[in-house]
C-alpha cells in the first residue's frame, strides 16, 4: 500500500490522480500506525512552511515521518519542509536533510521560478531513463541549497537542489505529477525502488 | 479551450479524434503533442452549466498530466476553492476582478499568487489601450498598463493578456502592447491573440520577451501542428520544452 502523507497543504489530489494513472491507488492518511505500515511513503504539499510545520509538529507527525524507513518521497514543499530550516516564515523543518531553504532572490528573474526547466547531475535512481535534456514542471519561491546530499541540481537565479537523498529519504523540488511522460517515468521509479 | 456546458465549442478539425466536442480528448491530444500547459475557459452562463464545468475539471485533473488553468465566471475565494479542489492548477480572473480588484488579492493570500491568473483583454479606443470585459463586449476606462501593474501589486501571479485588436486576425501577436507589458511587470505574461504561423511566435518571444505563448484555433485545426511548432522555434535557438 502506497500511503499518502495528510496535512494542510493542497495537491494531494494530483498526486493519487497520477498514481491512479499508473494503475496504483493511494491511501491519504495521518494516521502513524498507517503511515509506518505502508510499503512507501509520499510527502507532496504546495503551501506555507512554518504553518505547516506547525501542523506536523502539533499531531506528532514530525517524528512519525522522521522515523520512517521505507522509501520516502516529498515532492515540492515536502523537499522543503525535509530540510533543516526554511527562510519561509522562519522555521526549522524536520532536519531529514542538512541543507537549508531560502527565498529566491534576483531584481531581474521573475520569482516564483514556474515553468519547465532540466536538470543536472542526476545521481539517483530516480532518473533512470530520464536524461539532463527533460524538462519537469517547477513552481516555487524558496529552493533548497546544494549540498551533500543533493542528488539533481537546476539552475534558477543559481544552482539549488532539485533533488535530494538520504538512505530511504527521497524528494524533489519540480512537479513530477504535472511533468507529463518524464515526470511519470520518475513516480514509475520511485514505486519501484 | 472555449467549453460550454462541458463541451469543447469553437471549430476543431483533428484527425485522429473521436469526439472532437469532448474537452478531455482534445486535452491528452495536446498533451500527446507537446503542450506545455492548458487553459479551459468556461463560457457558460447558467448555474447548470457550470456545476457541469466543475465535474469536467474533475475529470481533466484525473486525465491529464501537465499543469491547467481553469477560468470563466470566477468572482468569490469559494469558486476557486471547488475549482482548485477538483484539481485545477490555477485560475484565471477578468472581469470580476476589474469590478472587484481585492479579489486578487484575497485568492492571493488564500492559495499563493502562483495559482491567480489575471486575463487581461485590451482593446483600442482612441488610439489607447482599454480593459475589456465581459468577454470583450464591455469598453471600461482601465488603461492596460496601469490596470497591469496594480494586479501584480495586489498579487497576481500571471498575466494573460489577449490583444482584441488581433484575436482571430492570424496576424501575429500584438508585438509593441505586450513588449511594454513586459517591461513594467515582474510577472511571467502569457501573450495571447493573433497567432497564424509559427513565425508569429518566434516573433513574440524574441521581440517582447514574454515567456508563453497561447493560441486556440491554429491548433484546434492542426494548422500549426504543435511538434512543428516546437522544432521551428528550437531551431531559433529559443528554448522549448
């Protein structure tokens, strides 16, 4: 069973909507019996950091998903809200990754980066079968350093983190449930590992 | 996509479709080709009509895998709650907004400005550039590039501005208007109207600088096919999906 991470962001609906796509149906829970149950585990979110931060922590949900060891992926704010601290309303995240969130900041580039973009360095199976010449779909205003632990970079304003990995931890920055045939290789890879 | 009680309306001529009325058919056709984003607009006047428009965004989320933005009739934070719920991307406002502009800002404040479209459609009177609204019946006193400015102020997230004076024209896009537009704003401007060939959007993104490109009927009846499309303008070396 494929369990999909509730809380208060929004987009959790394209994502069973992909997964349904691909033959998988998805249970969207809070629950941490179910939670750590599930074969995998997904972590989407477009929203605020520090109130949704708010939210994992005041239902226990920040440890819940800390602890997990199943194969993990958080897709946008769920990449931002796995790292160590965001500039977005000030908070500290769950510290699954060291790297931190900042805004975007540039007079002349439009923010937040929305579009299509590829990616580089791509170090995790994750890309299999996906090359430095696809386009996935982004949409946001605070991006993840590059760090150690970075596994895809893109290159907006400056380099960030469009993917990051730690053992069963996996996210990415872009849409892959909006990036069309690319972005479904990629949930097919992840619901593979 | 113009869509009127839940069924694609302006002419289309593709081939290898088996209901051409259907707005999802078209939808994965698109997306097939190479589409980088749909737009579904919803000219329904009646209550039924667009409660049928609300269940199709339901069933285009569930088909489709790029990014839609839904639009047409949109006045309350309530709308674009259903609408967002059945899994649109963003939505666009027009008139309501020109009657009402905090609208912008409260959808804003409510989903994040990356989800709030801004359709603007300009016109000529006097030899100046006019908000339309009302689909393009209805003349207001807005100029274009100050009403432009004060949606990105209160917090759109996109502008689509469609020139009226070149809508259905195949005569290429409103070059000057959306060069200006895209001087004073910070926001990505979708240019829309007039689009005939494929040297019509090699022009608008060289000349304005705009970062997308729409167009309905051309590709509705294949007359630009969009891989075509797509080559000419990589050949430019403008970068494509």
């Amino acid at each position: 069973m494929i369990a999909i991470v509730k809380y208060n962001a929004g987009n959790i609906r394209s994502v069973t909507n992909a997964l349904h796509r691909l033959g998988v149906e998805a249970l969207v829970t809070d629950d941490p019996k179910l939670l750590r149950e599930a074969e995998k585990v997904i972590f989407p979110g477009v929203g605020e950091a520090s109130s949704a931060m708010r939210y994992l922590r005041e239902r226990g949900l920040d440890e819940v998903l800390k602890s997990l060891n199943q194969p993990f992926l958080g897709i946008c704010l769920g990449l931002q809200l796995m790292c160590k601290h965001s500039e977005e309303g000030n908070t500290d995240c769950l510290g699954i990754f060291n790297e931190n969130v900042k805004r975007f900041q540039s007079t002349k580039e439009k923010v937040p980066h929305m579009g299509w973009n590829n990616c580089s360095e791509l170090k995790s199976s994750l890309f299999n079968g996906i090359s430095t010449a696809d386009d996935f779909y982004f949409v946001h205003s605070y991006h993840a350093e590059l760090g150690t632990q970075t596994t895809a970079q893109c290159e907006y304003i400056l380099p960030f983190s469009a993917a990051l990995q730690k053992d069963n931890f996996h996210a990415v920055q872009f849409h892959p449930e909006k990036s069309a045939e690319v972005g479904q290789q990629l949930i097919k890879n992840f619901l593979e590992l | 996509m113009d869509i009127k009680d839940g069924r694609t309306v302006k002419g289309v001529n593709f081939v290898d479709i088996r209901d051409a009325g259907d707005p999802i058919e078209l939808a994965k056709v698109y997306v097939e080709q190479g589409a980088d984003e749909l737009v579904f607009l919803d000219i329904t006047a009646t209550v039924e009509g667009r409660k049928t428009f609300a269940e199709l965004v339901g069933h285009i989320a569930e088909e489709i895998n790029i990014p839609f933005t839904v639009g047409g009739g949109i006045s309350s934070v309530s709308d674009v709650e259903k609408l967002l719920a059945a899994g649109a991307d963003k939505v666009s406002i027009n008139s309501s907004a020109v009657k009402r502009p905090e609208l912008i800002s409260e959808l804003a404040n409510e989903f994040g400005n990356q989800c709030v479209v801004v359709a603007i459609d300009a016109g000529k009177v006097d030899g100046k550039w006019r908000v339309f609204t009302h689909g393009g019946r209805t003349a207001t006193e807005l100029d274009v590039f100050e009403w432009a400015k004060q949606a990105e102020e209160l917090g759109a997230g996109e502008l689509l501005v469609t020139s009226m004076e070149h809508d259905g024209t195949k005569g290429g896009f409103a070059i000057e208007l959306l060069k200006e537009l895209n001087a004073i704003t910070h926001v990505p401007i979708i240019a829309s109207g007039g689009a005939g060939n494929a040297q019509h959007f090699i022009d608008v993104f060289e000349k304005t600088g705009v970062d997308a490109a729409l167009a309905a009927s051309i590709f509705h009846f294949g007359e630009v096919p969009i891989p075509q499309l797509k080559n000419e303008l990589r050949t430019k070396g403008i970068p494509v999906r």
